[in-house]
C-alpha cells in the first residue's frame, strides 16, 4: 500500500510539472514580437515628429521688443555705388571773392573827374567812377584841398545821406562843390589844381590824393562847402 502511495505521488508531481511546463509555452507564444517596430523620434510631448524637412517662419518681435533697423549705405557711399563717389552736401558754390568783395573807394579802384555846371551858378561837380572788380563805399564826403589852401574844404553836414553809397562796378557816385557863399562876403582864391582825398570808415583820409586840374578861371573863398558822396547827380547839386 505504501508503495502505490508513493508511486501515485510521484504521477501527480510529475503532472503538475507538465502542466506548468505547457502554460509556459502558450504564453511565450502569445507575446512573441512580430520585429523591431522603425525607430521614430519622439517630440517632448511624446508624439512622433515628422522627418520631412523644416522651413524657417518669420516671427514678429515679442512686444515692447525694438524693431530691428533698416540696413543703409555706409555714409559717403551711396547705395549700390562703388565706394568712389563722393555725397553731396547739398551747399551751392560760393560766389567769386571778386563779386563780393567790399572796400572803401580810394585812387587805387576809382576815377574821379571835376566838371563846371552851369546850374547852380558857382558850382563844379565830382563824379566818382568805381573802375575796381567788386563794390566799394564812398564814405562820407570828399576832402578837398586848393592850391594854396591852407585848410581843407569845409564839408556841408546838411548833405549826409541817409546810408553809404556803395558802388558795384562801373557805377557812379557825385559830390557838388559850392565854390563860394554870398558875393562879398568872402576873398576870393583863384586855383588851377585840386587834390581830393577820401575817406575811411573811420572818418580818417587816405594819404594818397586824386590830383585834378580845374576848370579855367576857377575862384573859390572860404565860405564855400563841399557835399557828401550822393547816389545821383541832381542830388548833389541840389545844395
């Protein structure tokens, strides 16, 4: 009896361990892969990212972010140029010195001439002539001294005018000359020669004189004026 016990023992054992061994096989069996899955990359989120190549987007700038400038010429250059011109400062040429030059009129830019007039009686009139390249101011009246004078001129105040006369080339300006004052009042001087000096800004004279002859028969006394320049000659014969 003990031994059919233990032979039967040993049977169920034996079966146990086959049907362990056949559920082992079943189950192998049933999870046996089919072969690598492809290999696909995987994005943050876990999804799978297409391969296909990617085309750059144009983003806007994030807010309050600066926009970005505009590429242009380096200064000097202009666009599309080869660097060998030069830019334009847009200032127009200046006009020759000799245009705009300003001095005073002496004997070196001038003619200056004495005539007799028949109107006013007693009365010779300068004409200045401006024969320089640029303009030149006639400044207050001219200085004059006759042969034998000891003073100059006097000059007539009440002929100022009211601005300088500036004389652009080949222009003219005049002074009268009142060769004497009421008959009898003074003695006369009769001169064949005439020294005229003129004036700086200043009021001071040139050293060098424009030298006239007069017109025959010329008498003056002390009681006799000389005009400032004037820009006309009816003007300067006025007084």
């Amino acid at each position: 009896m003990r031994t059919n016990r233990i032979r039967t023992t040993a049977l169920a054992a034996t079966a146990l361990m086959a049907a362990l061994s056949l559920t082992a096989c079943g189950s192998n069996e049933g999870t046996k892969s089919a072969g690598p899955a492809p290999a696909a990359a995987s994005g943050t989120d876990g999804k799978a990212e297409s391969t296909a190549p990617q085309t750059p987007e144009t983003t806007a700038p994030p807010t309050g972010a600066p926009a970005e400038k505009a590429s242009t010429p380096a200064r000097g250059k202009p666009a599309g140029g080869n660097g060998n011109e030069t830019a334009h400062s847009g200032t127009e040429k200046a006009a020759p010195a000799s245009a705009t030059a300003r001095t005073a009129c002496t004997t070196a830019n001038t003619t200056v001439t004495v005539t007799k007039v028949t109107r006013p009686i007693n009365h010779l009139l300068l004409t200045l002539k401006n024969t320089g390249s640029g303009l030149c101011d006639a400044y207050y009246a001219p200085h004059l001294g006759f042969d034998g004078a000891q003073s100059v001129f006097p000059i007539l105040e009440d002929s100022k005018p009211q601005a300088v006369v500036t004389l652009a080339p080949g222009e003219e300006a005049y002074a009268g000359i009142g060769l004497t004052g009421e008959p009898g009042q003074g003695t006369l001087h009769k001169s064949k020669n005439l020294s005229v000096h003129f004036a700086k800004r200043n009021g001071s004279t040139y050293d060098t004189p424009a030298k006239l002859k007069l017109p025959a028969e010329t008498y003056w006394d002390d009681n006799g004026f000389v005009t400032y320049w004037q820009s006309d000659r009816a003007t300067a014969l006025t007084f």
